[in-house]
C-alpha cells in the first residue's frame, strides 16, 4: 500500500519528487512522512516556509485519499483553506505525522455524510517534527466533494 | 534590482527554481511574479496547494526582503504563522502580486520599531491570480527580528 501511494504522489504531484518526500509509515488511520532538507532550504540554511507547508499537505492529503479509497467512496478532495503555525527552525530532515481518529464528531459526520454521495468538510492536522520537537502545525480545511 | 532578487531567491531557495517561479515585476512597495503550472500540479492537473502556496510565500518575502534592503535594516525575517484561502482551482501559469501601504497603521509601526532596532511583527497579503481571476489569497504573519 504504501508503494503504490508513494508512486501515486510522485507521478501526480511531481513537487514532491524534487523535494525527496517520501512515505514513511501508511494505513488508513495514520501516515508518517520524511522529507530532506537539502531542497527545501531558504536564505538562513533552514526549511523553506512553502517546503515545510508543502510537505505537511502532501502528507494530510495522501492519508485522507487512502483513507477513501480503503472506503471505496467516489469522491474528490480539495483544499479550501488552511493555517499554519512555525514554532521553531528546521535544521534537519524532517517528518510529518497525521492520523484520524474514527471516534471524533467530525470523523462520524464525515462517513454518514460520504455514505449518502453528499460533500463534507473536514479539518485534517498535520505535525511537523525535526530531532524529536515539533517544528510546525497545519491545519487544512479539507472538502471531500460528491457528485 | 529584479535579477538581484530573482537571482537572490533561486539561488538561496532552490524550489522556487523547480517550481519556475520568476519575478515579473520588482519594487521596494509592490512585486508580481509568474510561476509555471507543469512542475506545479496535482493529481487533478491543476495547482497542487502546497505550490500554491510556496508561489505565494517566496512572493511575500522577496517584497519585504527588498524593501528592508532598501530601507538598510539590520534585521532578520521570518515566517511565524500564515493562512491561505483556496477559491478557484488554478489551471494555467500563475502571477502573484503583493504590495505595501506606506500610509497604513501597521507600515508605520514597523518603521518605527525598526528604526530604533526592534523586532516587529507584520501581516503580509499575497493575491494569486489566474486567467484574470483571484484563485488564492495568503495572509503571513511575519516577525521581523532584530538583534
């Protein structure tokens, strides 16, 4: 599973190549990813605020298309908005950390929702750690859109 | 002073070169830059939001990077927090725009703290336009640090 979402990401958002992100742990409640710091850098020699926010989307994205897919729902997912939080420099290679919890309200909402082919939101967290601190916080507004 | 940027960022933020970001149009009070799709999609073919918003940032900063140079402060910026809406999908090659209001509350602030050597935070809005119309807006919440 993890091969196949790994060629997925690369060949369609080849980004993610360039920045030698890579999936490091996947099921459909749970992704780790790595990514290297040497592309990513900025001007101070530490991660690149687009590369740090690129990574961490990268990784929301693959664990809720997982996560539909082992659902078998004919749905699309979109970005609508998100935030993020920087809290330290990133000096090394780094990974991101998302997970669902199916015990949540909004996890709930989403499967009585996508049982019925209507759209939901759905705000998906992801951690950036790098030497064991967490170095930034996404939250993405996902839309799993039904047609 | 533009190839000084454009120069400046490819060479100290590689994946602006990936993403074939260029600045377009370079003052000390208002950048546009273009960047291409094709290194820049996503499983739908058009903008993945991670180069949306990396497009956008690199944007932001080179603006302020240019101005504090210009302005010959000894500081230091930094990303602390930033929020991207997502409105229209982006389809094509992209342009992103950002300017500075000398007149506004929060610029005369800032030249005020710099001026006697002090850190100051400051909120930098990013447009991303496509075919005319405004697919993106980024809100960064950047620190400018002095020592």
């Amino acid at each position: 599973m993890l091969q196949k979402y790994q060629s997925l990401v690369h060949s369609t958002i080849p980004l993610t190549q360039y920045m030698k992100w890579s999936i490091l742990t996947l099921s459909e409640f749970e992704i780790t990813t790595s990514t290297q710091l040497a592309p990513n850098i900025n001007v101070h020699g530490t991660g690149f605020a687009g590369s740090i926010y690129a990574a961490a989307m990268a990784t929301g994205w693959t664990l809720l298309k997982c996560w539909y897919d082992q659902h078998h729902y004919n749905t699309e997912l979109v970005a609508a908005e998100a935030n993020i939080k920087y809290f330290k420099p990133v000096n090394e290679n780094f990974t991101c950390q998302a997970s669902l919890s199916s015990d949540s309200e909004q996890y709930q909402k989403l499967v009585k929702r996508l049982d019925n082919n209507k759209s939901c939101g759905f705000k998906q967290k992801v951690e950036l750690l790098c030497n064991g601190e967490v170095c930034a916080k996404l939250t993405v507004s996902f839309v799993f859109k039904c047609s």
